[in-house]
C-alpha cells in the first residue's frame, strides 16, 4: 500500500509544504504531498484551467476524429465548465492531419451556438505556426458575419527553448523562429486578438537532453515584452520533476518575469506531472494546461505519454482546497471524501466532467489515461448497477 497525505494546501507565502517519495510494494514510488496553511486562506485561491485536449492532446493521437466529433467534443467541454477551450491549430495538414478540420470546426454550427450561448465567458484560442497560419485564420474572421459572436478572441504563438527541437519541429533555429514573432503578434493586436506563447522543451528535449533553464528564462522574458499577455511553460516529453520547476520559476523570477504571467503545460511520461502542477502552484503559478483523458504526447520522443490529465489535476486541488472554479464549493473543510462522495453535488460534477474524457478515449480506442477521472466513473457505474439490481428485487 502506498503511504500518502493529503491536507489542505496553499502557496509557501501561506504556509509550509514538503513532497516526499513513498515505497510501496514491488518497489514502486508513490508521489506524497504533505501541507500547511490557515483555512480563512484556502477559500481565497484559485487556478484557471486551460483546456488543450482538443488541439495538443487530438493532434498526438494516432486516431483522427471527424470535424463533428471534435465539435462534439469541444461543446461537452464547454457544458461541464470549462471555459477556456484550445480548438485547434492553422497548421499545415500534411504534417499534422489531425488539425486539418480546424476551419470547418470553428466555423461550424454547432460552435456559433455554442459562442452565443456562453458569450464573452467562453474563450476558443487557437494555434498559429507561423504567417500563412495568422493569415488563413484572419482571413476567416473577415469572411464572418458582423453579428456573429467572433470566431475567438485569442491565438497561441510558439517556440522551442531547444535546438534539436526548433529543428524537428519548425525547421529554424530558436533564435530565428523568436525574430519572427513580433509581426505576428502586431498584426493580430490590430485585429484585436489576444495573444499567449507557448515554450517547447523547457525541461528536457528529445535531442538535445538537458536544456538550459537560463535561456528558457530569457525567452519567456523576450515573449512577454513582445506582448504576449502569458508564457506557457511545456515540459513536452514530462521529464521535469518539482526540483526541476522549482528551478525554473526561481529563475524566471530573477530576469524580472511576473510569475502571474506564466503557466504550467506539464506532461505524464514518467508520472510526476500532478506533483509538478501542485509544485508550481505552491511556487504561485495560477494557469495550467490540462488535457481532458490525459490526450496528447510527442511524435518525436517514443515512450512519451499525454498531458497532464484535467480529471486529476481537478482532483487533485479541489481536494487539497485549491478552487479551479469547475466544481460546486464544498459544505465544509475540503478533503479528498469530498470528490468520493458521490452524493455530493462536487462529486456529481467531477464524474460529469470525468465521463468527457470516458467518452473521448473511447471515441479514439485508447484507454482513458486519467486515473482519477477512470476510478470515479467506474465507481459511478458500480453504485448504478448495485442501485438498479436492489431496485429489480423489490
């Protein structure tokens, strides 16, 4: 059996935090997490989610899903609460097949009611590669009727923090795919579009191995003073560890970057992302990238698994009294009964957003890779079945 502590967590400005190694059986390691802060804090913290499944997660999936299934997909999403959607990507379709019914996912029917409904709450980012990506996704702004909701207020721009990777991937060095940003972030301000960055391989690339935290810091800096409103940080083939981030944040800190303004994109490969996310939250980080089902992975790093899976990364803050503003607040102290209780309306709602990513894996024939979404749908269905046969017997 695994030893683990779960306790009411906040960042170290509020408190005392310490992660440790537990072995359990078969000499397997076991994440424990142990934490101290005062209670009239927790109810004042939040982190956003920033959903990717239907971008990074689909466009690492061996399976293509129809424009439908992905707008049908992209609504579920939206339904159970998440309100910050990555759609899709203007990348080119014979390099990414997976994205090449981004235009006819955006422009669909479904997703203009979908925008009317929820309005300015609801945001659809999409990702830009290059020019001929912002133009081709102008082009279907300016192709959209005035009083239509627009298509989405918001694009990602991104780079690698590595050679090899900037290489692999966009065919240029790191320094020139960084010189041709700034265009692309001017025009698409003028056309009144926000815009986030992503960085590639802040922990670790393919390639290259070790990356430079440093450089990685230097970058984020160059983004943000180019005008990206946040840097997203990825550890695209999840081999960062909290030690590993803990590094990397102080580091930014000292170049003169506004913690507020970066994010988390953390990767499972080898099972450390949810204690990467809670390490980067107790260091002040407030935005992750989660991935519904834990979808996703890297072409170019064999063995490396999806992103962080949005199920247990709810999971595992809202039972440590971290709100992401997706389920009901709890009735009294948070704690992991909480999320177990499945008469609770917290419970309730976590099984409603965890049947999303039932439903997607099943869609991509691939198992759901969130343990915490898995474990709380099939619990769901057991008490079901055992609900139905005492009924069947009166």
């Amino acid at each position: 059996m695994y030893r683990t502590s779960l306790v009411s967590y906040l960042p170290r400005t509020r408190g005392t935090t310490s992660v440790r190694l537990s072995v359990g059986a078969g000499g397997r390691q076991a994440v424990s997490a142990s934490f101290s802060t005062s209670s009239s804090s927790q109810a004042q913290r939040t982190v956003k989610l920033i959903e990717v499944g239907p971008r990074d997660g689909l466009q690492n999936e061996k399976a293509v899903l129809t424009a439908d299934l992905k707008t049908s997909l992209i609504t579920k999403l939206a339904n159970v609460g998440l309100r910050t959607i990555e759609a899709g990507s203007f990348v080119a379709p014979k390099w990414v097949p997976q994205m090449a019914s981004t235009s006819q996912v955006m422009t669909s029917p479904a997703l203009d009611a979908l925008r009317e409904h929820y309005g300015d709450s609801l945001s659809l980012p999409v990702l830009i590669p290059n020019a001929k990506g912002l133009s081709t996704f102008l082009s279907l702004l300016e192709a959209q009727p005035r009083s239509s909701v627009r298509l989405s207020n918001e694009i990602a721009l991104f780079i690698a923090a590595s050679e090899g990777f900037s290489k692999a991937n966009l065919n240029t060095t790191v320094q020139a795919s960084l010189d041709s940003l700034p265009p692309l972030i001017e025009q698409a301000k003028t056309k009144g579009l926000k815009v986030r960055a992503y960085i590639s391989t802040v922990l670790g690339c393919p390639f290259d191995g070790r990356v430079d935290k440093t450089k990685v810091a230097d970058l984020s800096k160059s983004l943000l003073d180019m005008g990206a409103y946040e840097v997203s940080l990825g550890d695209t083939i999840g081999v960062g560890t909290p030690k590993g981030w803990e590094e990397l944040i102080e580091l930014c800190r000292t170049k003169g970057v506004d913690v507020d303004k970066l994010a988390a994109h953390c990767h499972d490969t080898y099972g450390t992302a949810v204690a990467n996310v809670l390490k980067c939250v107790e260091l002040g980080i407030s935005s992750l990238d989660t991935s519904i089902g834990g979808l996703g992975g890297c072409p170019y790093s064999p063995g490396a698994t999806g992103n962080v899976a949005t199920e247990d990364v709810i999971y595992a803050l809202e039972s440590s009294g971290i709100s992401t503003s997706l389920l009901p607040s709890p009735l009294s102290s948070s704690a992991p009964e909480d999320l177990l209780d499945l008469g609770s309306e917290r419970a309730k709602k976590f099984v409603e957003i965890a049947e999303v990513g039932e439903w997607v894996s099943a869609e991509l024939g691939r198992t759901n890779a969130s343990r915490a979404g898995a474990a709380a749908v099939k619990r769901m269905r057991w008490l079901r079945e055992k609900e139905e046969k005492r009924k069947a017997k009166l």
